[in-house]
C-alpha cells in the first residue's frame, strides 16, 4: 500500500470499525500529545487501554495502565503508538504475534515504518502512518457535513 497518501474512505472505515484502542506510549503527562489523544479518544467513545510498562497498574485519565499488549483483558480493534519509528516495528511485532491481532495499527504524527507496516500487511492488518486520530476525526466529520 501507498503510504504517502490514504483516501477519507480508508481512515473513516477504520476509525468507525474501532470500538477498543491500545495507545503505546501512554504518558501521565498533561503536556504530552498521547495524554491529549487518549483523553479525546475517551470523549469519543472508544474504549482505551493506555500501555506504559514504567506507569503500569496506575491509571491515565481513568483508564487502568498496562504494562505491555499481551497483558491487556481483551483484544483490542486498533493500537495506536506513541513511539519513535524505530521503536515502532517492534510493537508492530509484538501486536501481529497477538492471539487476536488488531484489524489496525496505527502511527503517530512523524512515526513511519515502511518494513513493519508490510509486516503487519501480509498479515491481513490496516496500517496508517504520519497521522494522528485526533485530527482525523473532526477532519472527516467536517467533510461528511459538507
């Protein structure tokens, strides 16, 4: 898949095929863009599962702590992930080894990791790189009105 661009099509069928959310690279930290999304992604509705193995068993916004993906009470729809690109194909992995893998990944602003997204893809999961939920939900709500 094309990386450098993604149809409306594509990210809305994503975001509206998600219900249950694993953000990597949680932080407890107001400042923080992951604290932000995951309290906007809280608002939304999604049921969000923060990992952070150095906060695990505390809780970000309400939602309890994980240390890592294979620790979560269930299976989760998507993960987001809040680390840099390196980082990044190592929880692609740990994520296509799930029991029950995530019908997405997806990376933040800035994070791109072509090897692990194909990855991920020879594997039946969707991918989106260099974007951020948080402003692809109102951006997609407001092209709908229009």
């Amino acid at each position: 898949m094309n990386h450098d661009h993604y149809s409306d099509d594509y990210i809305q069928n994503i975001l509206e095929s998600t219900k249950t959310i694993a953000l990597v690279g949680a932080s407890n930290k107001p400042e923080r863009a992951s604290f932000r999304v995951l309290g906007y992604l809280l608002e939304q509705g999604y049921t969000v599962y923060p990992i952070n193995p150095g906060q695990a068993g505390t809780e970000i916004a309400g939602a309890k702590v994980y240390a890592s993906l294979n620790d979560l009470p269930e299976a989760v729809d998507m993960i987001d992930v809040f680390r840099n690109s390196e980082a990044a194909g190592g929880v692609i992995d740990e994520a296509i080894a799930l029991p029950t893998p995530p019908k997405a990944i997806w990376l933040q602003l800035g994070v791109r990791n072509d090897d692990a997204a194909a990855r991920a893809e020879e594997k039946g999961i969707k991918v989106v790189m260099d974007r951020c939920p948080k402003i692809e939900i109102p951006r997609l709500a407001s092209v709908a009105a229009s």
